[in-house]
C-alpha cells in the first residue's frame, strides 16, 4: 500500500504513558525519538500538553505537560526529520501557557473528544489554528457514538481549520465491517473539505493493525501506532507492522527493530500492556478497560472467567 | 456473525504441539478437550496420525500419533459435543494403522498439503473417504502459491468427496486483499460442487484474528483456531476471539476463559508463542519461521535489527 496522502504519526510516548502515568526518563524519550525520526516517520506525539493544576507534577512524568524547554532538551542533538504533535484534553489543558507556533518546536496538536464534548473541542481547534498550529480532532470511545451524532459533529467539523478528524477505537470493540462504515462517513463528510480522515486503534481483539489496515483501504490517510504496540491496557497498532505493510520507501523499520530490542523488551518486563485476557474481555464487551486494569493491578489478575461473568452481570444491571 | 453453515475446528493440540513435539500429558489434553466440548466447539483436531515409523514416539507425545486407545482415553467420561478430527501429512502416515470410521471416534480426517502435493492429497482424500471419514485438504503456505497453480489444484479438488478445501497462511505473511482474492477463488470453484472454503491463519503480524474475520465476509465456512492462539512460532487465530465474534448462540466463551487461566497461562511460562519480533519478521518477509525458531532457540535471541538484516540478505541471495 503505496498512497503518497498518507502521514504515520507515532504515539509511543504520549499513549504508552497512560501505563506509568507518563515517567519515561529522558534517555528513553531521546532514544524513541531518535528511531522514528530515523525511521522516517511523519509526526511523533511526545506526550500531552496538560496544566499542571489538573496533574501533579510530582506524580506524573515531563510528557504530561510537554513544557516547551522540557521538548527542546529532548529533540536537541537529533537529526529531526519528524514533526512533533502534543495532545490536549478537553478541561485539562492552560492555553495561556501554549506559546504561538512560531516559538514552538511543536508542529500539531490534537485535540482528544468524546462525541459529546465535539463543541469545546472546536473551540480548542480554532485557538490553537490560531496560534499557528496544524490541528487534528480525534474522537475517541467512538464505538458507543451513535451515527446521526456523529453526522452532526463530522457536518461541523467539516468546517473548522483541521488536518484531519479521527476515528478512535479506545476500547478495541470494532470489528472491520464497522471500521468501513465509520471511515466512509468521515471521507463522504471531510474529503471535500480537504480534512482527512484518521485511524487510531487498541488492539484488545488483537485488531489494532487488521483494523488499520481495513481504514486504510477505505480512505483513512492518518495513521496511529506505537513501537511495539506499547500503549494503556492492550496497547495500540504496533508500528513496525504498520510501516512493513505501507511499504513506502520513505521508512525503515531498522531503526524500529533496534529500539524495541534496546528499550521497549525491558520495559515491558516492567509494566504490562498487550494481548492480556482482561482486556481482551472489555474489548469484546465494548467497556472502557478500568475494569481490567483494577482487576489486573489486584490478586485475582488472572481469573478470567469469573471476570467475565461480573461484567456481564455488571453490564445487565445497567 | 450468525452463519448456520460455519463450523469451528480447534486446533489447540495438534497446532500447539508443532511447539513441544507434542508433548501434552493426557491431563492436559482431557481438560482442552473438555473446554471445547463444554463451549459448543464444532470440531476438535486432536493430533496428527503419524506413523512411528516416521517419527519416534520416544521423541514426540501421544498426539503425534493419535492411535485409537489413545483417543478413546482422553475423551472417556467426557460428555462429547464435540466431533474429533485428525491431521495426516503426505507421506507421513501408515494407511494400514488408520481403522474404518465405524471402528474409529475421529470423524474426520484432514490432509496437509502444499500446492506441488495436490495429486497426493486427492489420493489420500480418497482413501479415507472410502474409510467413511470426512475429509478436507489443506493447502499449507499458501502465501508462495501461483494463481494458475492453484486453479488447477482447486478444479481437480472441486471433483473429490471433500467437506472442505482451506487456506492455510502458514507464513501468517497475508493481507487481507490477499485474503478477499484467494477466498472468492476457493469458492467459485468449491461451492458449486458443495464444498466448502476453510481458513487456517497464523499469526506473524497479528492478523490471524483479522484475516479470519475477513475470509468469513467473503464466504469462508470452516474456521480454525486454537485455545489463547496456541501454536509453532506466533500462533494461530486465537479461538476465544473467533466464539466471541461469531456469536452463535450455540458457542459458550466461559469454558475457554477458564482452561486458558488454568492451564495455557501456565503452558505458556514454560513455552513460548505469539508475537515475538523474528516470527513477525518472517511473516512480513513471507518466509518458514524455521529461522526465527532457529534464532529463539539461541543467546541471539532478541536481535531483531541484525536478524532482519540477515534474512533480507539471505533472501537477496537467493
């Protein structure tokens, strides 16, 4: 799959962060960084731009805030082929302290919803397009929008100053018959307007990277994964499948290979992320993973069935 | 996905044992047996009928072999939903050992094959059909297979008493393109003759979940799997995953959530499969994981980048 429209951004840092609440040293970051800019990757999302009122920055780790000094030290030295996005959260986020692009190393910034919260995330588009910023929207649960919401939202964001609108499968509940039907209505929606469509899958079915691939044969032209499928609970489409299928001469999974065997193969003897049967549970019952990360964080982390059972019990009484 | 014709075959044992020289104590085997029959599994492959003069049973466990007494003791006392099958290679099985399907428990008698084997395949298909026992082919590495080549194979299979002809991604280096065009091949040429078009996906590059869902769309009705997606080098189609998406009433997902926490989490600390970077590298570069069991095998065993250099030169040269 050659498609020249096409842009990879990598989220290792920023997604893989929700595990261990962002505390990646810095020699990590640098090298993760390092990888993809060798691998020729488009954008790399170091992390969140979150006001250090709503997280403590005792508790939580420098991509939590991705403070500009805090980027420039980590960027500083490597050869830079890769722009860099940061991510906001709707009410999290002090745009009095997010400098104009021009005294940014910050290319994008995107703007994670629910389908709910769609007006204020306009709002937050429009502030930072005009601070200079390329400008994504992605909407995230997307497996529990409803599709005239949906139609209404993709009719506004139709409007605003964006590079792309994306499809986010964060429980990892979509199968690809309802990929193709979600991606089809975001192009009929954004295509003419020249927004884009993306993709950002978890990969509790274990089908992050089938799930993309289906959204790339229907039009979806910005692409999420994470080294090694690093990201909260099951993780998300692992990059270097990613990268191997698009087959665009312009990446190298070298450099990918590398920092998995030197960095991510410890972490994960670590902290835990991937096809770990609790997640696989919310994936299959369309739940957020809280569940599965509680029960995993407890003793009884490996029953599965009996998880099972309580959520479905749980999910009837509801 | 609710299809009446689809049946569901697991393949746990004789998949999984590809890792372990199948050896399985009979413990082992009786509970997975249990599992699937208790979770309304169609059919279960319990093994290969190998001939002992082909393989030492000093060396390989019981399901290498899978005589009589040994069947009749692994499902004793058992109640029996579940229809047992059987895998036989060319050239690897003792047609005189094999009894008459009215002196057997197994059902169903399935040949491993590749594309150059076809006209040995059919022979054996035959024997076993006059035996009285069902019988598919199943066309192994698929992946380096001709389109010419297989139409003929699939033309001359089309002919034979066959419940099923499959698709076998044996280097899990499929996409799902790829997937679409060999099933509707497989179907044009088998349906009309009443018979129908299996799929067996490996999972290299996490896709057997993905690209199983995709042969069913295109009309594929005899679907493999295995317990956690046990099976040599990455595994196959994780069969918990493919209940839950089928979501034929007659399927129950406790059975398998509870023999995966008891007894393949347990398995797997001891062996390994799933994705492990040289067998998602041998997917992506369509190759046998030999190299990459090889590689795992030895101290090299987490050198991604320097095995993929290898590989490709490798491949170059040849």
């Amino acid at each position: 799959m050659f498609r020249p429209e096409i842009k990879v951004v990598d989220c290792t840092i920023r997604d893989g962060g929700l595990i261990n609440d962002h505390q990646f040293d810095d020699r990590f970051v640098r090298a993760v960084f390092k990888a993809i800019s060798a691998a020729g990757i488009d954008y790399v999302e170091l992390g969140y731009r979150a006001s250090k009122n709503a997280f403590s920055p005792t508790k939580f780790g420098s991509p939590k805030f991705c403070e500009e000094d805090y980027l420039r030290k980590i960027i500083d030295g490597i050869e830079n082929k890769t722009k860099l996005s940061t991510m906001v959260d709707i009410g999290r986020v002090d745009l009095s302290q997010v400098p104009a692009k021009k005294d940014s190393v910050v290319s994008m910034v995107r703007v994670a919803c629910y389908i709910k919260d769609i007006d204020k995330a306009i709002d937050l588009v429009n502030h930072f397009a005009d601070k200079g910023y390329e400008t994504t929207v992605n909407i995230m649960a997307i497996s529990n929008a409803l599709t005239p919401d949906l139609d209404e939202a993709l009719t506004q964001l139709a409007e605003c100053p964006l590079k792309a609108v994306y499809i986010v499968d964060s429980f990892g509940a979509l199968f690809s018959e309802q990929i193709h039907f979600l991606v089809k209505q975001f192009v009929r929606h954004l295509k003419p307007k020249g927004i884009e469509t993306g993709i950002h899958c978890h990969n509790n079915q274990q089908l992050g990277f089938g799930n993309t691939i289906e959204a790339i044969r229907k039009g979806a032209n910005y692409l999420d994964g994470t080294i090694y499928g690093i990201g909260r609970a099951a993780g998300n489409c692992p990059l270097e499948l990613l990268l191997s299928f698009l087959k665009n001469p312009k990446f190298n999974l070298e450099p990918i290979l590398e920092v998995i065997e030197k960095e991510l193969l410890p972490l994960r003897k670590k902290i835990e992320w991937g096809y770990i049967m609790p997640y696989a549970i919310t994936g299959i019952l369309n739940q957020h993973p809280r569940a599965a990360m509680a029960l995993r964080a407890g003793k009884d982390k490996d029953k599965y069935a009996e998880f099972y059972r309580t959520l479905l019990n749980d999910i009837e009484l509801t």
